[in-house]
C-alpha cells in the first residue's frame, strides 16, 4: 500500500479514505473538463499522481469500491 496510513483510513462521517475523496474530486473536475464525458482511467490514474501516491492496480480498488457505494 503506497502514501500514508492516513491515505487509507475511513473517516467516519461517510467512510470515504483520503484516497477516495482525491480520485472522485479529481473524477469530477476532469468530466467537467471534458464536457460531461466519461473520463480514460489511464487519464484520470495520471491526475490522481499528482496528489496522491498508488498503484495503478490500487487505484482499479478504488474504483471497484467506489462503484459498490450506494448513492
């Protein structure tokens, strides 16, 4: 597991890690960027390095669990 131990603890007001809260910003502001279209992952994978240390492969695992939230 890459970047801090506070990169991957859920905060208890919705669960979310540091992570995840930086991929779906980043998400957000990158579809905005492209007009509401769905954003590459290897796109997004590179804007998400630039605030956070992972993996690819740990990035695909925040994404699956992030797809399985309810919302």
């Amino acid at each position: 597991m890459s970047g801090s131990s506070r990169d991957h603890i859920p905060d208890v007001r919705d669960g979310l890690t540091h992570v995840e809260r930086v991929v779906l910003h980043v998400l957000r502001e990158t579809q905005r960027e492209l007009g509401g279209r769905n954003v590459p992952t290897a796109m997004l994978y590179a804007r998400v390095l630039e605030h956070v240390d992972q993996s690819q492969q740990e990035l695909q695992v925040c994404l699956k669990r992030l797809s399985t939230l309810p919302g």
